[in-house]
C-alpha cells in the first residue's frame, strides 16, 4: 500500500477515536481507557508519517500561515501528552497495574481541560489541513468529485451543520470545561451515543469552518 492511503487511514481512526473519546462518560472507562490508549499509538504514527514536517522547521520562511500551524501544533502535542500522562494516573484498567497513588482529583481537572480544549486544537488542525484532505479524497474515490461540484449546496449543508454546532456548544457547557468551571461531566445516561457523536461531529465541522473562513480573509 502507498504512503498516502496509510496516513489518511491513521487520519479517519484518528478523527473517529477523537469523537469516541468526547463520549467517555457514555462508553465507560474501560473502553475509554483502551481507545485512548490506541488513539495515542495513532498520533505517533501520524507524526512518524509526517516526519518531513520536523525536518523542514529550520528551513524556509515563516508566514502567518506557517507560523500559526506550527503553534498550533506544537500546542497539541503538549495537550496529548498531558492527557496521556493524567490519563495514566487515573487509570483504573490498563494502566492499573503501575505503581501510582494519589493524584487522582488533579489529574481528571488536568485531563478534562486538556481533552476538551485538545478537541478544538485538532479540530483546528484539521481545518488547516482540509483542503488537502479534500484533494486526497476526490482522488480516491469519483464520488467526491461529482459532490465537489454542489457548491451551492454544500455551502448551506455546511452552514446549517455549523449552526447547530454552535448551539452543540451551548447545549453541552462545552465553554465552561474550557475554562474550568465545570471539573465533572454529566451527561443524560439514556441518552443516544450516536446522537451525542453527532453533537461532536457538528461542533468540530463548525471548528473546520471557521479556521477555513479564517485563512480565506
């Protein structure tokens, strides 16, 4: 298999593991725990594939593109390893087994800042990405192409998709997770897991939108 099918297949895992790990409270620790674990050796596959990005960095010019995907970046390695490393430290399934006590009460404020502010920066990174990524897709299969064609169309789709997203955002207290005034999540236990998984999907497609919108002032 070529190189490029192989990233954008960690890509889609990486995308899908993103929007499972958000629903924590609805999957359980257990598989929280395991698709956090496979989703962080997907991350470090996604940079070893994206190796010639660390070698080009003291190479050529820094425009404000640049400049702010490098950040962007580097910010969300640091919020992955956090939410590695506090992740562990609560772990009560597949980590268990190392030697760590205490901590707990701060590592959840950790990993829940961390998880949901690192959900907006991926988000963003894949927006930055987007055009790429849409690129791949068209090639990969005609259908994308014949879709690409419905601008009209895929504009309102998308309009209404970030809206709602938006209004994700109020329903879930998303901003109050961002900013620490929420430490716990509570979420409706009857609730649709596929439902929620959309709230997400809507919230990080409003996320693409506006990084795009932004890059095309």
């Amino acid at each position: 298999m070529k190189k490029i099918p192989w990233k954008m297949i960690v890509d889609i895992l990486m995308l899908a593991l993103l929007l499972l790990q958000m629903a924590y409270v609805l999957t359980g620790q257990r598989l929280h725990e395991w698709t956090g674990t496979i989703m962080a050796v997907l991350i470090i596959f996604h940079n070893i594939l994206n190796r010639k990005w660390y070698k080009a960095l003291g190479k050529g010019s820094y425009r404000p593109r640049r400049i702010m995907g490098t950040i962007l970046n580097f910010l969300s390695l640091a919020l992955i390893l956090a939410l590695f490393v506090s992740g562990v430290a609560m772990s009560r399934y597949v980590y268990d087994f190392l030697p760590i006590h205490g901590g707990r009460a701060l590592a959840r404020k950790v990993h829940i800042v961390c998880a949901y502010w690192g959900f907006f920066l991926m988000s963003a990174h894949f927006g930055m990405h987007w055009e790429g990524i849409w690129g791949k897709m068209k090639k990969a299969c005609p259908v994308w192409v014949a879709v690409g064609k419905q601008k009209l169309l895929l504009s309102v789709i998308s309009t209404v998709v970030s809206v709602y997203g938006l209004w994700a955002v109020y329903r879930h207290e998303i901003l109050g997770f961002l900013f620490m005034k929420n430490e716990f999540a509570i979420f409706d236990p009857n609730q649709s897991i596929f439902l929620f998984l959309l709230d997400y999907a809507a919230i990080l497609i409003l996320v693409v939108n506006l990084v795009r919108r932004r890059e095309h002032v």
